[in-house]
C-alpha cells in the first residue's frame, strides 16, 4: 500500500507530501509501518531545526551529516531531507532496509539533502561499520522517532 503523508510547513504556508509504501506486516517487521511519531516528529522539523539545529543547517557552515536511528519506512528521514540540506543516513534492521530504499528511491525528486540507507543492528554493535560505530564523530545531528505508549 502507498500512503501519501502530508507535512504541513507553516513557515511557508504550504506544505510537501512523503509517499511511503508499507507493504503488509508479516511477523516481526514492525519497521515495515510507519509509527505516529514519525509523522508528529516530521510535522515539527521546521520548528525544530529553527530552535535547536540552526547553526548545524547554516548553509554557510558545510553540509551537516545526519543520521537516523531506525529509520523504518523513513517518513522522518525522507522529510527532513526534504526541508534540510545535508548529508543523510537512515538505518534500520537489514530486512527492513529493502522497503526503505524504495522509500527514498520514491521521493528523490523531492529531496534537497542527499540520503544513504545503511544496516544497522543494536544487537550486533561488533559487525558495524566503523563509520556508524563512531557515529558521534562523523554526524553532526542525529534523529529518531521511537514509539511512544499510551497505556
């Protein structure tokens, strides 16, 4: 199924849409769904790079790297590379990585940012690339959007 996300961007009064394919959940693969938190988080890039990224998104100051911590269908990610110009990875589980290429293969056009899809396991932290592992030191900014219980 193909989902067309609508983030709305007060600070220009229009807004951009995300398509997100999210194939039908087998399993385990929660990162197959987009969580609502991704959607609230996307919803408030504008504000939240203004009050708190504004030095890091300076263009004058290179391009900052950033990263997205299981990044599932990459609403999130897709959406800040959409509105923030930089240098992208988004992460997940390698089986989620497959559905989430596409994702970004779908919304390139669109994209201001460059963006990288990239394995990454927490369970598993010997077999990560160095780069990923120094995270701290090569990306300037990091993202996420956990999900978060009502209950």
């Amino acid at each position: 199924m193909i989902r067309t996300w609508v983030i709305p961007n007060p600070d220009s009064r229009q807004e951009f849409k995300v398509e997100i394919c999210e194939p039908p959940l087998t399993g385990d693969n929660l990162g197959l769904k987009t969580w609502g938190t991704a959607y609230v988080m996307a919803k408030n890039l504008e504000e939240i790079g203004r009050k708190y990224l504004q030095a890091t998104l300076n263009p004058d100051s290179g391009s900052p790297r950033i990263l997205e911590l299981g990044a599932g269908t990459g609403l999130l990610g897709i959406a800040a590379a959409m509105l923030w110009a930089g240098s992208f990875t988004l992460t997940d589980l390698p089986q989620i990585l497959p559905n989430l290429s596409s994702n970004v293969l779908r919304n390139k056009d669109k994209l201001v940012g460059s963006v990288e899809v990239e394995v990454l396991v927490w369970a598993d932290l010997e077999q990560l690339e160095p780069e990923l592992v120094r995270g701290r030191e090569l990306f300037d900014v990091s993202i996420s959007s956990p999900p978060l219980n009502m209950d």
